[in-house]
C-alpha cells in the first residue's frame, strides 16, 4: 500500500508503521497536523542520507538522517540552527549533517546546564595532554601543629580548607596553639595533615599570619617540605630560618596560606 500523505485524524497502528512507512513504498510522503501514531514507526532508509525532514509551513527547518552507514545526525537547516552528530567515539556539533568545528556553545545566557559529570578530562584552550583538565576538588582537612622532641605544642582550635586543580593545590589554614612545654630556640616548631603529598622537586615557601606570640623576633616564615605533607614555621633572623617554638604561647595563631604542586 503506497502511502503519499498522512494527515489530521489519521491514526496508524504498528502494523502500518512497519509494513508501509518505509522509503520503497513511501518516498515522499508527508506526515501532517498531529496524525495520532500508535505504535512503533520506522523509517527506512536505505544508505547516508537524510531519512525525515522537518518542516515548519512548508520550510525545511531541519533533518535527521545517516552518515557513514550507522551515524546519525539530528541538524537544523535554517540560518545559524546548530545539532548533533552521533559517530562511533563521540557526540559531536554539526550542521545540516556534518559535523562542525568550534562554532556552537554549550548552553548560553539564561539558557544554562546545571552540572557536568565526567570521568575523563576536560580539554580547555587545545586537545594535548597539556590542555587537559583531569581533576577538580574542594573540601576541608585537619591540620597538626607540633614541637621538635621534648619540646610539646598542643592545639586549642585548627582549621584548614583546600582546592585543588589538577597538580596545584591551594591551602588556607589557621592553627591556634592550646599549650606549650620544654621550648627552646634550638627546638622546631612543625606542621603537618596537609591533604597531598608536595612533590620531591622543591620545598615552597607560603605567606603567613600571626598574633599572641610569647615573644617578640624580627619576623617567621612558613615552609612546606618537599614529598611530605608537612612542614616547619620558623624564626627569620635576617639571613635565614632558625628553630622558633621558644616565641609560642598558649594563644598563639598562625594563618598560613600555601600553594603547591602535588607528587
């Protein structure tokens, strides 16, 4: 049964669809004014090419059809209209049935995506290793503060929070030390708990705040050391860091910010 149009009130059951919309015995034929379909419709095409057209008033506004034999593409036909193209490896921007290269965006103002999953990579500025983004994280860990042997620093209040992006990771902690004993000029004061492992190339300094201190010196300085996850707060002389837990109290705070690069 060739089939030329299907138009308001026609109502087509599975046997219809299967049988009789197919691109042999319908070439051509129009599906118009909300027809009512019951059932599966398949629509045949033999080989690449287009197998539906949308149109709005007569206008061609966009198609769906084959690429390469198992390819489908779903493209808008006027203007700028920008779609989809489903390949082997990939879904992928086209239009009017290929595939089109940085052109279309994802989502726009005030027409956003809420969240993105991935559990690969995202590629930003290129498509090299280098370009790659393959990890993003935020959240919170517990910092330690401690006196070099037999000296003892203790904490009253600790705080540390971290963002990490790829290989840099970024810490702001604060450390408010509870008790202090057996201090000496010669003993270190050390902190630790950092959420990952500094890379063995370099020790890196960070920028440090402090108050309440036992005593007064020309200033102090914070170093994280190289494949650990802790460092030292120390003295700075005017030439260089000496041991310092001889200038904390009991109400000591230390503000530390740090960024470094992971193992």
């Amino acid at each position: 049964m060739a089939i030329d149009r299907i138009t308001t009130g026609a109502v087509l059951d599975g046997a219809i669809a299967t049988a009789d919309i197919a691109d042999d015995a319908v070439t051509g034929a129009k599906i118009e004014n909300n027809p009512t379909i019951a059932g599966n419709l398949t629509v045949n095409r033999s080989g690449n090419g287009v197998a539906q057209t949308i149109q709005s008033s007569g206008t061609t506004i966009g198609k769906i059809g084959i690429s390469d034999g198992d390819n489908l593409f779903i493209t808008g036909q006027t203007g700028n209209t920008g779609g989809i193209f489903m390949n082997d490896a990939a879904v992928s921007p086209a239009y009017q049935g290929a595939e089109r290269d940085n052109h279309y965006d994802l989502g726009k103002t005030p027409a956003r995506w809420k969240d993105l999953y991935l559990s690969g990579g995202l590629k930003v500025g290129g498509t090299g290793a280098a370009n790659t983004l393959d990890d993003y994280e935020e959240g919170v860990f517990d910092p330690t503060i401690e006196g070099e042997s037999p000296c003892t620093i203790t904490h009253s209040a600790r705080a540390g929070y971290y963002t990490k992006v790829g290989r840099l990771v970024n810490v702001q902690i604060s450390l408010t030390v509870g008790s202090v004993s057996n201090a000496s000029s010669g003993r270190a004061i050390s902190f630790g708990g950092l959420p990952f492992t500094t890379n063995n190339q370099q020790n890196v300094a960070g920028a440090l705040r402090l108050q309440s201190l036992g005593a007064s010196l020309e200033g102090m300085q914070v170093i994280a050391f190289n494949n650990s996850t802790g460092g030292r707060i120390e003295e700075f002389n005017g030439s260089g860091g000496t041991n310092a837990s001889d200038h904390v109290q009991s109400g000591t705070t230390f503000d530390i910010s740090l960024t470094y690069s992971t193992a």
